[in-house]
C-alpha cells in the first residue's frame, strides 16, 4: 500500500516543489509557539515557548479563564479549553507579516454550527488584530462552518478548505501564505490553494483565538499553536507535522481521493526570509 508520505512527495515533485537539498528551502523561523502545558489557568497567560517571549493573555468574556483539558490528546497531553464569545489571547508583542507566514494548529473544534457566542455564529477564529478594528488587513485565520478558511480581515477571502474538521478528535490544520500564493493543509493533505496576500505597515496579528469582530472567538481545544515566518515548503511541513503528531498522537487519515488531488495541486510560495 503506498504511504501517505509517498503520495504527498509524489505530488510536490508534480508541482516543482523545491526539497530540503535545493538552493530555494526557506530556514525556519519560530516566532510564536503555544503549547497547552505552557498555560496557566490562575492567571490567564499563555508562555511563549519560541524563545522570543511573545506571551499571550486572556481578555475578553466569557470568564474566567479558559481551563486546561487534561489528557485530552490521543497521547494523553493537556488541551487549553476555550468558550469562545468574545474570549481571545493578547500577543505582548504582534506578529508583522513580513515575507508571510505558517502557522499550525493542533486542536479540536466543538461545534461546527456555533462558536458559543450566543448567536450561532460560525466562525472559529484563530488569528485577528485589533489594531485593524473596521479597517481590515492583518490576517484573520478561522474555521468556517467546519472548515478552515483564510481571509484579509475586513476584506477578501483568500483561500477555503474543502474538509469538514471533526467535532470528536483532534485534527492538524495549517497554512502557508505570503505574496505569491496559499495552501491549506488538513491531517497531512492539502485542504485548499489559493491567492496571495501582501502584508503592509501595521497589517499586524496581535489576537490569538478571535478576529476583531469580537464574537467569533475560537470554541474548542488547542493543545499546540505554531507561527513561522514565511511560507514554509512542503518538506519543512512535513517535519512540523511529523512533530507534532508525534508529540500529541495521530489525527484522522484524509481520503485517498482528497490526498491525490491535494498532492497534485500542491502549492508552495518561497519568499526571502524576514523577520519585521
């Protein structure tokens, strides 16, 4: 039976896709990681373990503090609960956009139909700015209806999943974008490719867990949340994948019909790495 490896580097070798060897790999730069057992619910701040110490703080309702979900995980690791509404975390410091970014997240939504705002709403927000409150810009990375979805905040959508996440385990989500093009990935497959988006002065993501619409806040479990400069090539996601499911357990195989098509339609934008 042909691995699920072997298809994705058949794909990428399809679309040109540059390996670790070649002379147009991108370093990878950690700016931000968000690991459950880096958060404390007493005082709502979740430790930036990069190096670079971007903290997170709760703020927003409801209250108190989103909780620790122990042993959630398939490996049996703690999960950060959050009750979406308007809960989000503050970064101490934003995350310009630069050359683009990658972020991964390994979470598990609770509901597709309701982010427990009050008002069914759809939208489980991962990434927003309040810097750009009614004026659009920073990157607003969210769950739609069930699927991941990448839009300008206040703007244009950018790239749509085409997957459903599940609301009974966890799944592996991530997203590539700089000015050149976008590719979501979902447990191991590409989701979705699409436009690019160019990141401008103050085009900043300072919110983790809500947009700046207030009532979109990301409901469900988050054991781990990765943000990268730049778009990282396939093999390098790869690699972070691989990591992660291995620190936090296996997330759900993707259909062979999905895998084949995603691998094929495998997009990878390389831009020259900053860090702004």
């Amino acid at each position: 039976m042909t691995s699920l490896k072997t298809l994705l580097s058949a794909g990428a070798m399809a679309a040109g896709v540059a390996v670790l060897g070649g002379v147009n790999v991108q370093a990878q730069t950690l700016e931000l990681q968000l690991k459950a057992a880096n958060y404390d619910p007493g005082t709502g701040i979740w430790t930036d373990s990069s190096g670079l110490g971007d903290n997170a703080t709760f703020a927003g309702s409801p209250l108190p503090n989103p909780t620790l979900s122990f042993g959630a995980t398939p490996n049996g690791l703690a999960a950060v609960s959050l009750p979406g509404g308007t809960s989000a975390f503050t970064l101490q410091n934003s995350l310009a956009g630069g050359s683009g970014y990658t972020i991964f997240a390994y979470c598990e939504i609770a509901s597709t139909t309701s982010n427990n705002s009050g008002n069914a709403d759809s939208v489980n927000a991962l990434t927003g700015s309040a810097l750009n409150v009614n004026v659009g810009g920073a990157l607003e990375y969210n769950v739609n209806s069930g699927v991941q979805d990448a839009t300008v905040e206040y703007g244009n959508d950018i790239v749509s999943g085409t997957a459903t996440l599940s609301t009974s385990s966890f799944s592996l989500m991530d997203l590539a974008i700089d000015g050149s093009g976008s590719s979501l990935r979902l447990n191991g497959a590409v989701d979705g490719t699409g436009s690019g988006m160019t990141f401008g002065v103050g085009d900043d993501i300072d919110t983790i867990g809500n947009n700046t619409s207030d009532i979109q806040g990301f409901y469900g479990k988050i054991a781990e949340f990765d943000v990268y400069s730049g778009a990282l090539t396939n093999p390098q996601i790869d690699s972070i994948e691989n990591g992660l499911i291995t620190e936090y357990g296996q997330v759900p195989e993707p259909n062979a019909g999905i895998l084949l098509a995603g691998g094929l339609l495998t997009l990878v934008a390389v831009g020259r790495l900053r860090r702004a």
